[in-house]
C-alpha cells in the first residue's frame, strides 16, 4: 500500500466516524421528540380521562325524599269575599200624611217587636177632628133612636085607624134613614182614627234597628224617604262575590265560616241563595249567606268567607312538594331508573293538612316531598321514603 491509499483509507474512517456520530445524534433527537411526544400524550390522556371521572369519582348522587300519599278524602271549599248586610234590609218612612215629628223612641241597636212605635208625630189637629167626628156619630145615634120611637108608636095606633099604612111606611123609611147616618158617621170616625194612628211610624216587624235618619222637631211627609232601616228578626248575610268558575259547584245549604275583616272571630253560616246570572263585566255571581245576630257582624262590612260545596278523593301533599314557574303548578316524580321527571298537576283545596292534587298524579308515584327546586329533570337521584310522623 502507498502513502497515497493509506491516506485515502485514513481520510474514508473519519468520514465514517463523523456520520456515524451524525446518525446517532439523530436517533437521539428522534427518540428524545418520541418520548416528549408520548409524555405530551400520556399527560393530555390522562387530564382529560381525569375530567371525565372526577365527577363519577368525587360527585355523590342526591339523596331526596319521596312519598306515595294515595288518595285522601279532602272537603271541596270555595274562598270568596263580600260584603255583609242584612238578609231582610226594612226601610221604615211615613205611611200617613206626616206633620212634625214630636218624639223619637228607639235608638240604632235597639231591637223592636212587630207594631212598635218608633217615632211620634205631633196630631192636636187630627185628634179635633175625630172628636169632632166622635160627636157627630152620637147625632146620629140620637136621630136614629128618635125616629125609631116614633115609628113604634105609630104601629101602636095603626089598629086603631088613626095612622094608614102609608104613615107606617114612611116613618119606617125615616128609621132607616137615620140608622145608615149612624153608620156612615161611625165609618168616618174610624177613618179619622186609623188616619191618626198612622202618624205613629211603627216596625213593620221584629228586628233590630240599624239605622235612624229623623230627629224631633223635623217635619216629614209621604216624600221624606228613609227615616229607620231595621233587619227583620237581626238575621245578617254576606253578599260573596264567587267567581264564575265555583259558583257552578256551589248549592243552598252548603255550609260556610264567615270572618269579618278586622277580627280573627270566625261565625258559622249556611248559603241560601246562589245568583242564576254572572255579571258579564267581572264574570262573578252572587252567593248570599244567611248568618244569625252577632254583635261583630255589622251591614256594610266586609268579610271573608270559605264555602264547604262537598267533598272527594285526591292526593294530599305537602306544599314543599309542589313547585311553580310561568307554566304552571308541577311535582317532581322519581321513575324506575331513579330519575327525575316533571309532572304539571292541578292544585285544590290549601288546608293545614296539605296541597289536594286534583289532576296530574294518582298519588301511587314517588313524589319528591322536598328540595324540588335544586333538582332537574333527568337527574339521577337516591330516593328515600318520607318517615311518617
């Protein structure tokens, strides 16, 4: 071998060498880009399978009270408002011709017996009259008397020829003459005094008084209008305004709790009549309901009243577990797969024992009882049976 091929040789070694170098640093990178990549990877695999469990690792599924409350007799009641009056409103006014009032002798709350005098009106001019009257009845009760004596003497004479037949006649038809004197002046007595007896303003029945619009000294006639307004027998009512809807359930004699505003008193009373017509403006009818004297219930006040109109069948539930938003009344059920579902239900009767379900559940389903409104449909949930109490 020459100098010039170990040369050539030598110089081929270190090219060799230098690309061996070269290759090696590449595997390096390669690999050290492969395992940046597959850390990158594991870590980003391993964040989001993380994310994934994390709620099915740390999450615990709600625990919810339910309840199936069957079917429950509950009574059908209707609330209204109204206002109270009396169930018999008697104005009393004059009947006779009036004058000036002389005495007043009841007082607003003074109870009165049928034909009682309420108030005097001054009569000196009447009572002339019907003395007057009284006088001119014993002139003709003295005519009459008179012309009776003389027709009897006349049939005494008669047998002895000294008085015809034609006399008798005529002294009987003065008879008669002065007999219906006599009674037509009776009948103008009697006429005078039922016209003086009519000043007298009476109760035209037993009741209480409410109200007195005369004092003495007041001049009243047959124009005067209302002078007493009297209840008959201080029976009271309410005039309820029920909406058009109820009134249908509504019948005489259903029974009834009045509560006059401004008190917690609460009167027992029982309809009587139901109003045939709806006004058209308010589509409301009228329920009157009779309730006997109480010092607490005075006409013109306003009351509340619940009407008792039957009774029925239907899921009672506590009002927790009803829930509302703009569509309405609705429960939440927990189905086979302990999930939830929403169900809209038509709410009754509200009472101390709990929320009637008239429509939307049978009351066989597990109804949530409690924390409703933190749940969503769909949500998987541990139902827990409401213990009872």
């Amino acid at each position: 071998m020459n100098y010039e091929t170990q040369v050539m040789a030598d110089s081929a070694v270190v090219i060799d060498d230098e690309d061996a170098r070269t290759r090696k640093r590449r595997l390096w990178l390669v690999a050290a880009v492969i395992v940046v990549a597959l850390v990158g990877s594991a870590v980003w695999i391993s964040m989001r399978g993380g994310g994934a469990a994390a709620p099915a690792v740390t999450a615990q599924v709600p625990v919810v009270t339910v309840s199936s409350p069957g079917q429950s007799t509950v009574a059908r009641t209707v609330t209204a408002t109204g206002s109270l009056g009396a169930r018999i409103d008697m104005p009393v006014g004059v009947v006779g011709e009036g004058g000036m009032v002389s005495r007043v002798l009841v007082q607003p709350g003074d109870w009165v017996r049928a034909g009682q005098v309420l108030a005097v009106i001054e009569r000196s001019v009447q009572v002339q009259q019907g003395n007057s009257l009284a006088a001119q009845v014993e002139v003709a009760r003295a005519d009459a008397k008179l012309a009776q004596a003389q027709l009897d003497r006349a049939k005494a004479l008669v047998g002895r020829g000294f008085i015809s037949a034609a006399d008798i006649d005529q002294r009987t038809a003065t008879r008669d003459a002065a007999n219906a004197r006599v009674n037509v002046a009776v009948a103008q007595l009697a006429e005078q005094r039922a016209r003086t007896g009519r000043l007298d303003i009476r109760a035209p029945a037993n009741g209480l008084v409410l109200t007195r619009a005369v004092e003495p000294g007041q001049i009243v006639g047959s124009g005067s209008g209302v002078l007493f307004r009297m209840a008959k027998d201080g029976e009271m009512e309410l005039l309820a305004q029920v909406a058009e809807g109820d009134l249908a359930v509504l019948r005489p004699g259903n029974s009834a709790i009045v509560t006059p505003v401004g008190g917690k008193d609460q009167f027992a009373g029982r309809v009587w009549q139901v109003s045939p017509v709806v006004d058209p403006q308010t589509r409301q009818g009228i329920a009157r309901i009779a309730l006997p004297y109480q010092a607490a219930i005075r006409p013109g006040g306003f009351a509340a009243v619940t009407i008792t109109s039957g009774s029925g069948s239907a899921p009672l539930l506590p009002e927790s577990a009803v829930q509302s938003d703009p569509k309405g009344n609705y429960v939440y059920i927990v189905n086979g797969k302990n999930e939830v579902e929403r169900r809209a239900v038509t709410v009754g009767q509200v009472s101390e024992a709990g929320v009637a379900v008239t429509s939307g559940i049978t009351g066989n389903e597990k109804i949530v009882t409690s924390a409703g409104a933190f749940l969503t449909p769909g949500q998987k949930v541990k139902p827990e049976r409401l213990k009872a109490s």
